[in-house]
C-alpha cells in the first residue's frame, strides 16, 4: 500500500508539474506580445516622426480592432493566472493528504 500511496503522489506532482509549466508558457507568451505592444506605442512616436501630438479617431476600426485583441489577451492572462493559482492550491492540499495519509500507514506498519 505503501508503495501504491508513493506512485500516486509520484503522479499528482508529474501531472501538476506539466499543467503549471504549460500555463506558465502561455502566460509568458501572453505577457510577451503585451508587453510588446505596450511597448511599441511608447516607442513609435519617438522614431517615426518626432510628432509630439496626434490626432486620433476613437472609432477607427484598425484601432478599435488593436483594442479588443489587447484586451482578450489581457482576459486571457487573467484567465491563466486564477485557473494557474486554483490548480497549485487544489494540488497543494492533495499532496497534504497524501502524506497525511502515508504518514498513518507508515504509523500502522511499524506498531
């Protein structure tokens, strides 16, 4: 029973191992392109003309367009870090009782 108790924890760690680290990826790959983004705005007035003012149309579909793709990726994020931050604490307390469990095994087996 032992042995069984050690492969299942053995399992639960593989299994929330690989889930964290393909969230993490997604999250990175998230904060990347917003960053990126972010980043670009702050940087192309500088480069492309020196122009200090702008006007800008609100309703420009290419913009309104920028807008919601930044913003879904911004849910998206949010999205990966709660789901993320969910599954390490289910798994945390799994673990607990997994070693709760060995630990009364272990106290049975030896007296």
């Amino acid at each position: 029973m032992v042995v069984e108790t050690h492969e299942e924890v053995l399992r639960h760690l593989e299994e929330g191992q690989s889930r964290i680290r393909a969230l993490s990826l997604i999250t990175v790959a998230v904060t990347f392109t917003l960053a990126a983004s972010y980043f670009s705005q702050i940087l192309l007035p500088f480069v492309e003309t020196g122009q200090r003012y702008q006007t800008v149309d609100l309703l420009n579909p290419g913009l309104v367009a920028l807008e919601v793709v930044v913003l879904a990726l911004t849910v998206a994020w949010l999205y990966v870090g709660v789901v993320n931050y969910l599954f390490s604490t289910k798994l945390g307390k799994q673990v607990k009782e997994i070693r709760e469990a060995e630990k009364a095994l272990l106290k049975r087996v030896m007296g």
